[in-house]
C-alpha cells in the first residue's frame, strides 16, 4: 500500500499464475482510478482495487476473477445525509444531498463483461465505508459456490444498473445490495 493517488491504463493484463491478481492498487491516502480494456486471471480477483477517496474501475472483459473494489478511510467525516453542495467532484445536474451517487466519497464500476470463476469468487464486489456505490455492467457470471454475481455495500447510495446477471454455484446471490442511509435503485 503507498499514500497518493493511483492510475492505471492500458488494454490488457494477464496473470495466470496462481493467488496472481491482473491489477493490484491500493492507497492508503488518495484516490484510485483503472481505465483497462481487458483483464484476465486464474481465478483470483483480476481487479483489485482500494482507496480512502473516490475508486473507479472502468473495464471491458474481465474473466477468471472478478472486480474486488473497496473504499474506506476517507479524511473527513461521512457525508451529512441533507447537506447540500459539491465537493469540488463533478456530476451531472444541479448539486445534491451528498448521499448521492457523485458526491463526496465513494465507488464507481463500469464494466462490459464480467466472469468470475471458482468457490468465493463473485462477479463484482463494491464495499464503500464512507459513501456511495455505482456499478454498470453490460454482463456478470460466476461459476462457484459462494460467488455472488454483484455485491453492493455502501454507507449512502446504490445504484445498480446491470444487463443480465448469472449465478451456477451453491449459495450465490444474483444481486446482494446494502447500505446505511439514503437509497438502492437495481435495474437489471
């Protein structure tokens, strides 16, 4: 883990070793940001990805392993559920409650195509301890047990809109959402 804020680009990454993650990018202190045309591993989380501010993973086919992003830390204070403004992030439209998708903290995931492979491997997993989660998905597969195809976890908002979404093993949730405060929208 360093302090800063990370990006990464490129068209693909492979890692076919095994426990070989394709992108590994942590910060403790900063923000994290992944544009990749395709990512492709043996099963373990091909994108894995963490940060104290905003995490954004933007992605075309991810196969083997899934999309592990985690948001947490951040220097101020949650969101105050009501306050109104920007915090110097851009968004669409006027400014909102900060427990809106855009604003303050939080995670965003777009991806093409999503396949994970093998037990307690899920599609996407987006767990966001200060803010919002936003997850976009043209498709998401998983094979194994325990393998939920989309997990989103977020102090404020969820908005979930996925093509189809498709679980094999024992014990997977197409989509699993939770929050703290504010809303869950799901169109898939």
């Amino acid at each position: 883990a360093g302090d800063g804020s990370i990006a990464v680009s490129g068209t693909s990454v492979s890692a076919t070793g095994l426990n070989s993650r394709g992108i590994n990018a942590v910060t403790d202190s900063g923000s994290v940001t992944i544009d990749m045309g395709s990512v492709q591993t043996n099963g373990s989380p091909a994108v894995y990805a963490r940060g104290t501010d905003r995490v954004s993973v933007t992605a075309g086919t991810v196969s083997g392993g899934g999309i592990d992003v985690r948001q947490g830390g951040y220097v101020s204070s949650p969101p105050v559920l009501g306050q109104k403004g920007p915090l110097g992030i851009s968004a669409p439209g006027d400014p909102g409650p900060l427990s809106a998708i855009g604003y303050g903290p939080g995670i965003y995931v777009d991806s093409d195509s999503v396949t994970g492979t093998g037990d307690n491997n899920p599609g996407i997993n987006a767990v966001s301890a200060d803010g919002f989660v936003s997850i976009t998905s043209g498709s998401v597969s998983t094979n194994g047990a325990n393998s939920d195809g989309i997990i989103a976890d977020a102090y404020t908002d969820v908005a979930i809109d996925s093509g189809s979404v498709t679980t094999a093993g024992n014990d997977s949730s197409g989509i699993l959402s939770t929050n703290r405060y504010g809303s869950i929208t799901i169109d898939s």
